[in-house]
C-alpha cells in the first residue's frame, strides 16, 4: 500500500481537507494567515493548524510534514478576492495585496517537489498572467496540467458556483471526475428542515443558526419580497434611490429571496446580509443563517465553527465559509487523485 500524505496551504476552515479525508486522503497539516480559522480547522478535521503567512513558510516544514509518504500531495486554494467578480477594482487587480500568493505557491511546488498539486479558485483567475506563470512553473517541472472551469451543482453543492480547478501531477495526468449529479441538490433539500427561527433570533441548540436583526423597513421590505422575485414586486415607497436610477436597474437580486425548488445563489462572505443579494429565506422574513450558508456551501450540519464558550461573530464566520472550499469539491478532488492513483 502507498502512504499518502498531504498539506493544504490557505487552509481556513478546512472545507477542502475536510472533503479530501472524507474519500481517504490523510491532510497532515493545513496552513493559513488568518489565525481565528484555526478551531474550526482542528476541531473538525483533527489536523495540525499552522498560523503562518505562506511567504514566510519554508520547504524544511512541509517536507516534516510529508516525510515517509510515497505520494506527496500540495493543495490550497490561493485568496481569490483579486480574481473575483466582485472586486470593484478591475483594472488594478495586481495591486491587491493577495495578488502573488500564487507565486508563493509556485514556489513551494518547485522546492517541495510534491508528485501531485491541486489549486481551487474562481474561473476570473484563468485570464491573468498570475495563473498562466503559475501553470508555466508546473509545465517547466514536468507536471502535466489539467484544469478546467466547472458548476459546483453539478458534483452535489446546492448552490451556483462556478469554480477553477486545477489538477497537475508529476509526468503523469490527473482527469476531474465527470459530474455526479444529473439532477442538483436544491434549497429545499439542503436547509428546507432546519428549525424556524426570526431575523434577530438564535435557536437554542445550535448557534449558528442566527439570523441577524433586520430594520422596520428591511422587514416590510423582505415581507413585499417574492421568492426569485425582485425589489420591482415592493410598494414605491420601499424601492431604493439608488434602485430607481438607471445604474442601479441592473441590480435586481439585491434584497431578494431564493426560492424552495431552485439552486441557492453563490454564498459569499455577505451571504448573512438581506440587502447584499438573493440571501433572504424562501419563506422565513429573514436572512439566511450562519448554519444554512453553510449547508449550501456543503459542509455537514455538525460542523463546528467556534469552541462552546465562544461568541458567534456573525461576520466572521460568514467570511470563514464564504471564503471556504466547498467540502464537496474537496471529496470531487480527492476522488479525481485517487482514481489516477490507481490507474
């Protein structure tokens, strides 16, 4: 038998190791900046955290976690906020701070020599010359790169996700499984059983599942709502200034609601907030929770963000999933590995 072992660099809450050890794949240790993602990483997948900028991490420590394995894995998913379609500032992209993590990754490929690398992102990072050095760096290490853009619904996450995902291995080719799923998971499937609960309220038994507080007007407002409807279905008097512009026509999925029988929107880090697109419930006159964004990101319902004494910060936790590997996409690229490591 082969002993495997991987690292996942930009680790955060761990929906990409949690969904590689799912299918078999031991993650030793995962690595990130951000040091408030560590209980969650730990708690859940029983992995070593290290709190470290990747800039500063060296070949000596992911070789001490790699040694005696006969394949030797790297994955991460690299900040995709200089990539993302949100970003407002397109046109300097390469100013972003987390612009050239991609190239730290790069490197630590090139000084660890790992026989199998996996990168996650949003498709933007196809068309910068970031992603394209970094498949160069793969192809000029006799990697055969594999990567391709798909729709999360399409392996099982019940949401619309379009994602990057790059599989590279040495000298040898690694094909992504084909999809899983003919028909998608929907949002009734995904949170249609979880208890009822008011904007504002937190259910006793598990406190992720809170809603935050919505203002008189935001509670007319999402009362007026119709699922998949948008703000055109409210009274005048509650329509926006900005919406009644001509630059903010375009906007119709702000302050909407999903509907039951559909797939959910992509969960940002701002899936919690009413107002910043189609994250109100299907029939509840509130946001989505903490635990539904969740769900719909894939990760089981017993997924434990904070410690039991902790305070839920509503915020905080929304950016550690939105920012998350769908797990499920974990589970696509482990079975992808596993399969060409068995061929």
């Amino acid at each position: 038998m082969m002993k495997i072992k991987a690292v996942d660099l930009f680790c955060g809450v761990g929906g990409l190791t949690y969904g590689l050890k799912k299918v078999g794949i031991p993650v030793i240790a995962g690595i990130d900046v951000d040091d408030s993602c560590a209980y969650a990483y730990t708690y859940n997948n029983k992995c070593t955290f290290i709190h470290k900028n990747i800039e500063d991490v060296t070949k000596k420590e992911i070789e001490y976690f790699l040694r005696g394995a006969d394949i030797k894995i790297l994955v991460g998913c690299a900040p995709c906020q200089p990539f993302s379609s949100h970003q407002k500032d397109k046109k300097h992209r390469s100013k972003h701070k987390n612009w050239k993590l991609l190239y730290q990754f790069g490197r630590l490929i090139e000084e660890v020599q790992p026989h199998i690398v996996s990168m996650e992102n949003v498709p933007e990072l196809e068309k910068e010359s970031v992603f394209k050095d970094f498949v160069s760096t793969l192809e000029r290490l006799d990697y055969i790169v594999n990567y391709q853009v798909v729709n999360a619904a399409n392996y099982g996450v019940p949401q619309r996700r379009k994602r990057l995902i790059l599989l590279a291995a040495y000298r040898q080719k690694i094909k992504l499984i084909s999809k899983t799923h003919q028909k998608p998971l929907l949002v009734r499937e995904a949170i249609g059983s979880l208890p009822k609960i008011a904007a504002g309220e937190i259910n006793t038994n598990d406190k992720l599942h809170i809603s935050p507080s919505l203002s008189p007007i935001n509670l007319e407002r999402i009362q007026h709502s119709v699922p998949g409807g948008t703000w055109h279905d409210w009274p005048e008097r509650l329509v926006l200034n900005c919406h009644k512009k001509e630059s903010g026509k375009t906007y119709a999925s702000v302050y909407g609601r999903m509907k039951w029988d559909d797939l959910s929107p992509t969960i940002t880090t701002q899936f919690f907030g009413y107002g910043t697109g189609r994250f109100g419930h299907p029939e509840q006159d509130r946001a989505i929770t903490l635990r539904e964004g969740a769900i719909l990101q894939s990760f089981p319902p017993n997924y434990q963000f904070v410690s039991v004494d902790a305070k839920v910060s509503i915020r905080e936790i929304a950016r550690h999933i939105g920012n998350a590997v769908p797990p499920r996409l974990g589970e696509v690229i482990g079975e992808s590995i596993i399969n060409s490591l068995s061929k």
